[in-house]
C-alpha cells in the first residue's frame, strides 16, 4: 500500500510538471502551436512507422506532415477488434501499457491500450482547461459521474478521486432521488467545493431541483461538464441554480482531453498540442469551418496503441482559423460538438438535425420535462416524453408533432410515448436521442 501510495504521488508530480507546460504552450501564437504539434505528430510517426506492424503496413513513413496526414485511412472500430495484435508497438516498456476499453454504450465495447507514459500530458491538457474555472490544480472539488468503473473504487480510484491526495469527491449520477438531490445540495454547502464538474444531464437534474425548490447552493467559481452534449437549455439552468459560468469540455475515453471552453464560453479551444483534430464529411474530405461533419482524431500521445485518423463515432463544427478567442489563448477553436454520429435523424426531406436540436423542445412545450427521440426506420420517429402537470395531452403533442415535421418534414411519422422517465446508459449517460439510420442514407 505504502509503495502504491508513494507512486501515485510521483505521478501527481510529473503531471504538474507537464502541466506548466501544457500552460506554457497554450499562449503561443496558432502558427507555433501548428509548429509545436507537426513535431510531435513527425516524433510519433519516426517511431511507430517501424516499432508497430499495422502503421508499417499502411505506408505511415510516408507521412511527413499535417496535410499528408489527411492521405491515411481512417482508424475504426471494427480495424481495432481485427487488427488489435498488429495495433500493439513493440520495443517499449510493458509497464507503458494500460488496458482499457470504450464503455459501449452505444454498441460492443472496444479494447484498446493507454500508454501510461504520455497520458500524463493529456492529462495536463484536462487540468489546463479545469483551472479556466478559476481553479488551482488540486484544490478542492466535487465530481458528479457515473462511470461504473469509476464508481466501484479500487485502491487507484480510491487515490485518484481521494481528498487526501487530490483533494477530489465522487458523487454518483446513478443516484439522483429527491432525497439524493437533498443530500447533495447540503454536502456541497457544506463542503464549498472550488469547482464541480459532471455530467450536464446529471447537473441539470440537480440544478432544476435546486431552482424549483428555491434551495440555496453554494457558488463555486465555476462548473465544467463534460461525458455527454451540454444543450443551452441546460447550461442557462445549471449557471442559474449555482450563480456561476458553466463550462463545456469534450472529451474520450481513448484519446482522453481533446478540447475546452475557456470562460469567453465562445466555442472549444482544441487541445493541438496534444491531439490533431479534423472534420470530415461523408466522403472522407475536409470539411469547411461552419460545417457539420464527423469529427477525426490523431493522439499524438500514444504510442504503444496508436490512434492515428481515429473516427470516435462524434459530430462537431469547426471554427474559421482566423477567428481568435478574446482569451488571447492560441489554441484553435471548434464551434460544437454536436454528439455522437447515432445522435443525428434524417427527415424525408433530407434535412439531418443533431440531437442538439431536440432539448429546445422543453423550452417551446408546456409541460414537457424531458424528451427522447428514437429513429429506428427510415421515416419514422418514436418520442418519449416526461410531462408534468402543465402538459396537454392534446395540445402540447400537437405542438412537438408539429415543430419536428416542420424541420423533418411534413409526411414524417411521429409516435408520442409518454414515460415515467428516460433511462441512463450504463455509464450513467442521459442518451436524448438514439439513432440507428444512417445519416448518409
């Protein structure tokens, strides 16, 4: 135990001293950091080109930059499950590796290695856009999740999310009765946690408790969500219920940090420093700032299980390069990320809306507290709807029926469900919309 301790501690101290320089970087100037990050993408290619049986058999040494990059395929999930042995670099410390697995929430799980080595500096990245709240690294706060893996504390997580070491509580999201509710709001008030963090659905949950009960919250000096889509709607409630900016993160679990709100709340500085993102539209090409397409990502701090052109199965919008954040940060910029590739319906007028669209409902309808959409076919929608007692039957499913088809089309076949409640995905995730129609079709 003591050795195990004493470990932890030595790490705790390298990914501070990654963290200066994750700080450091972050106000270089967009061409520095460009420079910055074409040499650590030429590090890794040197390397995995002849270490790793996959990358070698796919041309990568011919690689010598960001734009040859984008001649490469594309890493998918099916690649990892029947490549995963020629996926794996040799001639590096077996200690450097860390299985791990996708969560499978909206699908098979998928197995891959973290490389216990650099992740210190995508975690450094996470810290950076943490203490955009206002907060100092290892200061007091409380996390709201609900990852069972993160849940059922072994003695890593128990170090990890511990107040002595980092200084951390873990709050469940699988938890969130009205007596739960309640005991979370005193434990925050009397606890006064510099910074929450959380999934929004979960943040929500609490914050709308919070408004209609006129409870009293302690402020702190900010909030991050990340895990799942952060909709207006819910950012306006959580930053009203706890007097304070709430901040969007997007992350995942193979590449970890990718990118951050700063507190302009003016799109996400990407982390280019640490991963190479790119949008892509349905045939694989670059897509234009302001469009939406499949988001593309290269760890360029992997390397015993590298992602290289990683299709992680999410759709965003890129912001022009030229635009610069008041921040003064030069980390470039991605205007949304929309949610999950499953998270987008199709119309029968061809119009593809993300599931970004479908929580504004709340805020249009009377009654409806939450909703879920479903599109298993072509031309056909299922809603489940969570109503209160100002909803009408009649006139408050007319009025969703209504707004969906004038966006989807007038000859879509709308079904309203009326439920108790919509179910989290075994992570803990608030899944609004589940697709399973190509949005290519």
């Amino acid at each position: 135990m003591t050795n195990k301790i004493l470990i932890n501690i030595l790490y705790r101290n390298k990914i501070l001293k990654q963290l200066k320089e994750a700080n450091r970087v972050q106000w270089f100037s967009y061409n520095e950091i460009m420079d910055y990050q074409e040499k650590k993408l030429n590090d890794l290619i040197q390397f995995i080109s002849k270490n790793n049986d996959y990358y070698s058999s796919i041309g990568l040494s011919q690689v010598k930059n960001t734009e040859d990059l984008k001649k490469m395929p594309f890493l998918t999930k099916d690649i990892i499950r029947n490549e995963f042995d020629k996926l794996q670099t040799r001639n590096l410390n077996p200690n450097r590796f860390r299985k791990n697995s996708t969560s499978g929430s909206t699908g098979k799980a998928t197995y891959y290695y973290s490389d216990m080595l650099k992740k210190q500096y995508s975690e450094a990245c996470r810290l950076r856009g943490d203490s955009w709240t206002g907060w100092e690294p290892f200061e007091y706060k409380i996390v709201l999740w609900g990852a069972e893996r993160d849940i059922k504390k072994n003695l890593k997580t128990k170090i990890r999310h511990s107040r002595f070491f980092f200084n951390t509580d873990l709050l469940s999201s699988f938890k969130m009765s009205n007596n739960d509710i309640i005991s979370y709001i005193h434990y925050i008030n009397k606890k006064k946690p510099v910074f929450i963090i959380g999934y929004p659905s979960a943040l929500d949950v609490l914050a709308q408790f919070i408004i209609n009960h006129n409870f009293i919250v302690y402020s702190p000096k900010g909030i991050i969500t990340g895990g799942e889509t952060l909709f207006e709607t819910q950012r306006e409630s959580i930053q009203k219920a706890f007097n304070c900016k709430v901040l969007n993160r997007y992350g995942g679990r193979e590449v970890h940090h990718i990118a951050n709100e700063c507190e302009e709340q003016n799109g996400l500085h990407i982390s280019s420093d640490h991963v190479i993102l790119e949008v892509v539209d349905k045939e694989g090409n670059s897509c234009k700032p302001g469009e939406l397409g499949e988001i593309v990502l290269t760890d360029l701090d992997n390397y015993v299980f590298p992602f290289i052109r990683y299709k992680i199965g999410d759709v965003g919008i890129l912001e022009e390069k030229s635009k610069k954040c008041k921040c003064g940060r030069g980390l470039p910029l991605i205007r949304r990320v929309e949610g999950r590739t499953t998270d987008i319906v199709i119309g029968t007028n061809g119009n593809r809306i993300s599931g970004i669209f479908f929580p504004l409902i709340r805020k249009k309808v009377k009654g409806v507290e939450e909703i879920q959409v479903v599109q298993e076919e072509y031309g056909k929608l299922e809603i489940n709807v969570k109503r209160n007692s100002l909803y009408d039957n009649n006139k408050s499913s007319s009025e969703i029926i209504n707004i969906i088809k004038n966006e989807l089309g007038r000859d879509m076949i709308v079904n309203i469900n009326y439920v108790s409640g919509i179910n989290v995905t075994q992570t803990g995730k608030l899944q609004r919309v589940i697709s399973k129609v190509s949005p290519y079709i």
